[in-house]
C-alpha cells in the first residue's frame, strides 16, 4: 500500500519507495522536546532500517 500524500526522501527506510514514497500503512511522529516547533523538534518512529 502507498499512502500517495505522505512523501518521505529517507531512503534507508524499510518503508521507502521509489519516488520518495512512503510504503507504511500508517506513520507515528513523536516530539524530540517536550514543545515541538519545528520539524527539527519532532522524530519519525515509524523509522524501520532495511534490511
């Protein structure tokens, strides 16, 4: 399954797929701080390396 808006460029990602698309069926994006305010503040963990 492709979720068509979510675009990813981790290409190390287990859930990676060609045209930056991500394969996931569902992402979890967590706070890097306690007060996220920028995309710098946040961490993907639906992150998975390939194997």
């Amino acid at each position: 399954m492709v979720m068509s808006n979510l675009k990813c460029s981790v290409d190390t990602c287990h859930h990676w797929g060609s045209g930056n698309h991500c394969t996931a069926d569902g992402i979890e994006v967590n706070n890097q701080v306690s007060s996220a305010q920028t995309s710098d503040d946040t961490i993907c963990k639906t992150f998975k390396p390939q194997s």
